[in-house]
C-alpha cells in the first residue's frame, strides 16, 4: 500500500527556502524581521521557527512584501501581486496591463536588433541581445509559471535564443551555436507552429551544413520545407534560400536551382507587404539574400562565370532592400569566383574590400573568412604573386596595430 502524505502549504517554507539561499541563519533573518503597524523590526529565533515549521502564520500582507524585499521573493509565491493596493503609486499599472505592454516592448526590441544585424552593426546589436538576456532571465525567476507558459512569452523566448545563436556564430563559437539551435527545434515540437519549427530547423540545417554533415543538412532542410508550407510566403521563401545552398553544397545542381527560382516566384509574390511579420522573419530581403545564395551555389558546383554574371544584379537588389549586412559580405563571392579562374590580381581586389567592409561590422566570423582565402590561395600555389604577398603583409600590419 502506498503511503498518502497529506502535504499542506504554508508561507513559512518559502520563507526558509530563500533564507537558506541567501545563507541567512534563522538568527540573523529575526534581526531584521518586520513587525506589522510599522517600521519597527525584530522578533526572537523561536518566532521565525514557528513560522518555518507552519506552527505560526503570517496574516499581515505588509510584513509578507517586507520579507519579500529582505529574502528577494517573487511577490506571487506569496499570493501578492506586483501592484500593492496599500500603495498604489509604488508600482502603477502593474498586473495583465503591464505584462502585455512589457512584451511590447520586448517584441520591438526584438525586431530591432535583427535590424541592427541587417545593418552590420554586430557590436550594438550584441549589447542588446545581452540586455534581452537579462530581461528574460528575471522573467524566469519572477514570473509565476502560467506566464511564462503563455505562448507568446514562449514565442518571444525562442526569438531571443534565435539572437543567442547568431551571436554565437558571429563569435565563432560554432557548437555552441548548434546547441542552441538544437534546443530551439526541441521547445519547437512542443508548440505547434509550423514558422518557430521550419525557422529552427532551417537554422539547425544550416549550421550542420558549415560543419561538412551534407546529407543531414538537406534531410532538415527539406523537413523545414515541408513545414514551411504552413506558414507565410514569406517564411517558405526564408527557407528555401538555404534550401538551395544546402543542395549546392552537395552538389546536386538541378535541385539547387529549382530551389532558388521556387524562392524568387514567392519572394516576387510579396510585393514589399508586412506579411510574415507575425512569423519572426524580421529585416530580411527576399530577392537579394535569394540572389546572394545563387551566388554562393553557383561557386558550389563549380561554375564561377555564372557568379560573376550576376554581380551587377546582385548590388541592384541589395541597394534596394538596403542589406548593409549582404552588402558587406558579397564582395567575398566575387573573390571566390576570380580564385576558381585564376584571376589572382582580381581575387586579390575584392577579397580586400570584403576585409574592409567585414571590419566595420567587427565580426570575428566574418573577418576569419579572409584568413581562409589567403591559405586557399597559398595552397593552390598563389603564395608567391605579389598580390597576395602584399595582402597578406597588409592584414599582418593591421593585426599587430590593433
């Protein structure tokens, strides 16, 4: 027979809980225990034992808010609520009000630090994702738990881990960015919407992808699809840019190109409307991060003409949709594209103005990648062009200035 414990709150075991977090003895915390009435303060041990043990009870709301300040208690694991009618000018317009307007905010934050992102401001952007943090780490302790269970609470958590990934991998922290994603695509399956699962798994695909897990990367990229299809045009053209670079990096061209002109017929369709707003896309142009991918695929599978033939199409769309983020990061594709035509000299060119643009932005990631071409470059023989000699003497005098 199983043993019933009859278990029975009392406001007493919160109290011992948190003083035993703060390493107060029983002593210390009947020092400064408030008395009801008044300022006054101070009880002996056996009192806060009484209390601990639920043999005495606290019936003033006042002394239980004071306690709450001493112990660093979350008002409502005493049944109080932030607004204290007792002193309704502490803490105004507190209560449903207030956590909805706060979410507000939060979402506006949101969307302004992928714009920042957008717009190659990776420092500023970070500093917010930092203040995000914090935010949302003194929601998790305060907050009761029927809030934080709420959905868009939770859809407004995953955003902000979605900025914690991408951080992450601008830092070149790249497993860890894996980890997170993965752990997005985890809270995804629990919260049925087809945006928050086809973004993360996109995102999980991608990264996988960068490590050189091919064929894993496509399987997610085209679960992503599938799902996609549920949600805005906007999030189905979202994922089929990376759709298309996954299959580029497995070399499977036919699939590739369906998957970008797929994208562009939908990315073409949204006429610059708000749609996908509601599905976390944020700051993202279709065309040109569509074209961009092409751009990369076609140096994929090994055809560089065709990268270099889309240049002047490619600046066109990124002024218009204002990509400062794209623009930086394009000039990459061309210097990739003149490297497979041995082109050094050109090569050389605007793998400079990528290093330029990239140490603006001040993203670790971003600058590795010029780094990277230069031992491309070395190990295909190309050690000893001038060009490269002198570029790579550039980058070693900058280095040592900083």
């Amino acid at each position: 027979m199983v043993e019933v414990i009859n278990y029975k709150y009392h406001h007493g075991i919160t109290i011992k809980e948190y003083r035993e977090l703060r390493r107060m003895t029983q002593a210390q915390l009947a020092e400064v225990w408030p008395k009801s009435g008044g300022n006054e303060q101070g009880v002996n041990t056996r009192y806060v034992q009484d209390i601990e043990y639920g043999h005495k009870h606290i019936e003033d709301p006042h002394v239980l808010r004071k306690l709450a300040a001493i112990l660093d208690i979350p008002l409502w694991k005493f049944g109080l609520s932030e607004y204290d009618p007792f002193h309704p000018t502490v803490l105004p317009g507190q209560g449903r009000f207030m956590y909805d307007e706060t979410l507000d905010a939060v979402e506006t934050l949101i969307r302004q630090m992928w714009s920042l992102r957008c717009a190659a401001r990776i420092v500023d952007a970070e500093k917010g994702v930092k203040r995000l943090n914090e935010l949302f780490a003194h929601f998790h302790k305060n907050l009761p738990p029927p809030l934080r269970l709420e959905r868009r609470f939770q859809l407004l958590y995953v955003q902000v881990q979605r900025l914690n990934a991408v951080t992450a991998l601008e830092g070149k922290r790249y497993d860890d960015a894996i980890d997170i994603y993965t752990k997005i695509c985890e809270s995804a399956k629990h919260m049925d919407n087809a945006s928050v699962t086809a973004i993360a798994l996109k995102s999980l695909g991608k990264e996988l992808e960068r490590k050189g897990e091919k064929q894993e990367a496509v399987s997610l990229l085209e679960d992503a699809r599938d799902i996609s299809l549920g949600a805005s045009k906007l999030v189905i053209a979202f994922v089929h840019s990376y759709l298309a670079r996954v299959y580029a990096s497995a070399g499977n061209t036919l699939r590739f190109e369906r998957a970008v002109n797929t994208g562009l017929t939908i990315a073409s369709s949204l006429n610059g409307n708000d749609e996908g707003k509601t599905d976390f896309v944020y700051s993202w142009s279709p065309i040109s991060a569509l074209l961009a991918e092409r751009s990369w695929g076609y140096l994929a599978v090994g055809e560089p003409n065709k990268t270099l033939a889309m240049q002047e199409e490619i600046e066109h769309q990124i002024e218009r949709g204002q990509d400062a983020r794209l623009y930086a990061w394009i000039p990459l594709d061309w210097a990739k594209a003149y490297q497979m035509l041995g082109e050094i000299e050109q090569c050389v060119e605007e793998a400079r103005e990528f290093y330029h643009r990239v140490s603006i932005m001040k993203s670790p990631h971003a600058i590795s990648q010029v780094d990277k071409l230069l031992a491309s470059l070395e190990e295909d023989g190309y050690g000893d062009v001038q060009a490269v000699k002198d570029f790579r003497s550039e980058l070693q005098e900058k280095k040592h200035a900083k």
